[in-house]
C-alpha cells in the first residue's frame, strides 16, 4: 500500500500586490504625459507666436522678414538677431508689435561686422 503525498498549491500572488502596480503604473505615465506637455511648452509665451518668415544675407548685413501673431489688445516687444556658425550674436534689434493689431508683418536690416549664418525673431513679451 502506497501513499501519496499531495503537493501545496503554490500561494497565489496577493491581487492587491498587482492593483498596486497597476495604479504606480498608470501615476507614472500620467506624470510623462504632464511633463511632456511642459517640455513642449517651455521657453514659450502663450498667446505670442514670432516667426522668421525669410532673411537675406550679405558679407555686412542681414535683411530678415518676420511676422508675430498676438492678441489685439497687447503691445509686444520682440529681438530680432543675427549670428554667425558658433551661434554668437553678431547684430540684434529690438522691434515692437503695437496693440491694436492681431498680427504684424515686418522687415529689419542689421549690419553686421562679418557675415552672419542666420537670422531669427525670438525673445517676444508683452509690454
């Protein structure tokens, strides 16, 4: 006569254990996604959009065609530059968008020492 010896079920994992992971796991995406939206977002002033529509280089200046967006009520101040490869300013201007208007089309000419790589409007705030 044999007898058998039955084995222990293993114990099963507490649910509460995965509800944990679950809940840790979802706070964690959520946290991404906040800060993703603020990465996005950084350095940016809401409500203000400058854009760099053209610029024109020469061996002494830089022609540069911009437009900025913003709402009709603000009076905005933006620096339009020009820099050469190592991202150093070689001229810049301070430009203004007068309240009133929603949107302004401009042109600026800065000259420059020696010739210029590149030309931007950026660094837009309300007045």
């Amino acid at each position: 006569m044999t007898t058998s010896v039955s084995k222990t079920a293993a114990p099963a994992e507490p649910r509460r254990g995965r509800l944990g992971m679950v809940v840790a796991g979802l706070l964690a995406a959520l946290m991404a996604t906040g800060i993703g939206i603020l990465a996005a977002h950084a350095g940016q002033t809401p409500g203000i959009v400058p854009q760099t529509v053209s610029y024109d280089i020469t061996d002494g200046s830089v022609v540069i065609n911009y437009t900025v967006a913003k709402s009709t009520g603000d009076e905005v101040r933006c620096t339009v530059d020009a820099y050469d490869t190592d991202f150093a300013v070689l001229a810049k201007k301070e430009v203004s968008a007068p309240a009133g208007k929603s949107g302004v089309k401009g042109t600026e000419t800065l000259t420059t020492p020696r010739r210029a790589t590149g030309a931007r409007i950026h660094d837009c705030r309300k007045v």
